[in-house]
C-alpha cells in the first residue's frame, strides 16, 4: 500500500510517500514495516526566527505557498509519475479574518492523476489551526481529484509511532492477525508482549505529555503540561539569553561548551513539579527563574562562559523532570518499554542520560527512540499512523476538520 502524508500542523511545510510492506500468508516474517520513498520537509525557521516563535497566519501563507511545491518534490523522489498539475490558489489575503474552511486550493486539471497511490492521510490536531486546515484543504483536494479516501491523523500520535517508521523498524504482529489489503477492513495490530504496556514521553515545543500505551490505538494521558511544554521553555529561555530560535538546539549546543569544573558560576535552577506524586509538568517557572537569575546576577549575559553555564542547568532541569517522572510512571504501571516521541526527543543529552537511568537503576526495557530526522515534525510519520486507522478513511471529505485541542 501507498499512502501519502501531510504535515501542516505548526511552521513545517511536510509531505511523504510511504510504503507499507505487509507480510505474505507465506512469509515467515512477523511484523509489518514501512519504506520512506520520500520525506520532503519545507521548513519556516529562518521566517519566524525574528519572531521568537510561530506566527501563525504567516505560517499558513508559506504553507499555501509551499504545499505544491513540496508535493511535486516528494512525488519525484519517490519516483511516482503524475500527470502536469497547477494549483490554483485562492487570491484572498491570507491574513483575513475569513473562515478557514474556504477552499484554498484548487487543481487546474481535469485528467489529473498520480499512479498507485491508495490513501491519503493529514494532521488534523492538535496545532495551529490556520495551519492544520491549510493542510487538510489542500489533502481534501487531491483526495477528490483523485478519487481516494483521506484518513485525519492525530499529530501526538504519530509522534509515537514514529519509533516504527523505516525498513529497520518492525512493528510485531501475532500469528493470527491479518491484514486488510483493500480500504474496507479494519486494519488493526495486536502487539507483542515484549513491547506492551508502555510508557510513551511526547516532548516537543507545543506538547509535553506522558501517556501510558497499551496498544497502538489505545492510549491514557498520564499527565501533562500544565503550562508551558519543555520546547516552549527551551524557546523562551533561548530568548531570554540573546541565542537563537528555535531555542532546543541553541540551548544545547552552548550546554555542550560548558566546563563542568568551572566553579566561577554556580548556577541552581529548580526541577518543577518534580516529586508531586502526579505526572503533570510545569515549566513556567523554570523561565522564570531564568529571569530572575540573571537580574540578580553579577555576570551580564554577554559573558559567554555564564551564557554556557545558563544554558547547561536549564538543559539539565528540564531532563532531570523529564526522566524522573517517566520512569516514577514506569514503575507504577509496570511497563515494558520506554518510548519518546517530539521535536525535544532528538536532544542528544536527554537520551544519553535516559540510557544512563535505565543502566544505573537496571531497569529492564525496552528504549525507543525515532532517528532525529523522524523526531521533528514530518509526514512520514503521519502517513504510518494512518495505515492503522484505515477504518477511519473516509471519501466524505466534510468530515474532516481542524482541532488545534485534539487530545488522545
């Protein structure tokens, strides 16, 4: 099966053609994977970067912009033919306040075709909402041309699932379990037992949640954010010390220079929330004590060694949150598996001390983490996820709507 996702949800412009390889009755192989034919990523940082953060209408312009380009892109890399296209985009400043539902796109070819593809699936939730219904307009007009179902994708889901997107990756299914060649069967996986229950982290910029797992498609938040997610705090911190956006990156490649030893800065954040018995997370504070560290401080923020010092304890708060309470959740549900999903999961520190935890406390599990390039937003992720809710397809395109609040 060929399916085609879009990812609009914030200020990356995505699309991906995946292959899934389903098992013949034949073959003594388990599990089902997928092929990354192509993973075409659009990105808005250098736009938004004078911002501080998103700006959401302007995102939804470059998105309108970018969504043709990138499909022609995504199409040829993965080698599909197509018929010559041009879309036509609806002349109505972006940025007015008109209903987000009034179609944007529109393909200027009645013989219109892509060959073999047999799904397509979008992000409808959670994000910007200008955003995500610039996607899903755009997935509802070449769902109608070329006469294919369209299947809404929760984007935290596949953050998750993005651990089982690639040809190494494999997802394991039982003896029993069957799979629907054809868009009328439900497609669902019953997992091994090696895996499941498992506690899945999802830590990203808009997003920072805990979620025990049972099954794919069966989830439980365990906690959440109370206020800013630990991206957030890392954007918002970044700013603060004059680095750049977005803030994870900067953050930890000025960590990285810090020189334990230095005894020069002595530097104590605090780690919110951290011994509640809830999962729960609040990072609002942590920001705030940046604020008022630095006012109280007799080093300016121009001085590279404090600015390095900073960014190491403010790296090192949100991990130290991070793991504990993942692996108190770990142990009060008894999991199996670890699994970490998001923007924030590609942080090369946060994943080196989750394997650091796991050794010293010689917990037993499994530890899942995608490869960075799966770890930022992206469509391949998105058209995975809908491969195990091709019951959701539908050809009623009215159905599907933007939620910026999507939950689980």
């Amino acid at each position: 099966m060929y399916i085609l996702g879009i990812e609009t949800s914030c200020d990356d412009t995505c699309i991906s053609v995946l292959k899934s390889q389903i098992p013949s009755t034949k073959s003594q192989t388990k599990g089902v994977n997928f092929k990354i034919l192509s993973n075409v990523i659009s990105s808005q940082v250098k736009l938004h970067a004078k911002y501080g953060g998103v700006y959401p209408f302007l995102a939804k312009r470059e998105h309108q912009k970018n969504l043709p380009i990138v499909l022609k892109k995504a199409l040829k890399e993965a080698n599909f033919s197509i018929s010559n296209f041009q879309f036509l985009i609806s002349k109505k400043n972006p940025n007015a306040n008109v209903s987000p539902k009034a179609k944007q796109f529109k393909i200027q070819n009645s013989k219109f075709k892509i060959q073999n593809l047999d799904m397509i699936a979008v992000t409808v939730g959670p994000g910007l909402e200008p955003c995500l219904w610039t996607g899903i307009n755009f997935a509802k007009e070449l769902a109608k041309k070329l006469k294919i179902p369209l299947v809404p994708v929760n984007h935290l889901e596949a953050h998750i699932l993005a651990n089982f997107v690639g040809e190494k990756s494999q997802i394991p299914l039982s003896r029993k379990q069957k799979f629907s060649r054809n868009l009328n069967l439900k497609s669902k996986i019953q997992n091994s037992k090696t895996i499941f229950p498992a506690i899945c982290l999802v830590v990203s910029g808009g997003n920072t949640q805990l979620i025990l797992m049972r099954e794919i498609g069966q989830y439980k938040i365990l906690g959440e954010t109370r206020d800013d997610a630990a991206g957030e705090c890392f954007d918002k911190t970044a700013r603060i010390l004059g680095l750049g956006y977005p803030g994870g990156p900067a953050i930890a490649a000025e960590a990285a220079k810090f020189k334990i030893l230095n005894l020069k800065f002595k530097i104590v954040l605090p780690r919110p929330m951290i011994y509640q018995k809830n999962y729960d997370f609040s990072f609002s504070g942590l920001k705030t004590a940046v604020l008022y560290q630095i006012k109280d401080s007799r080093f300016k923020i121009k001085d590279k060694e404090y600015v390095q010092a900073m960014a190491f304890e403010i790296q090192q708060a949100i991990i130290d949150v991070l793991i504990y309470k993942t692996i108190k959740a770990v142990k009060d549900y008894k999991a199996k598996s670890i699994i970490l999903g998001g923007g924030v999961a590609a942080n090369d520190e946060l994943r080196r001390q989750f394997i650091l935890n796991l050794k010293s406390k010689i917990l037993n599990l499994n530890f899942l983490v995608p490869p960075k390039n799966l770890c930022a937003d992206n469509a391949a992720m998105i058209a995975a996820t809908a491969f195990f809710h091709q019951d959701k397809a539908t050809r009623d395109l009215k159905k599907n709507k933007a939620n910026g609040n999507l939950k689980l």
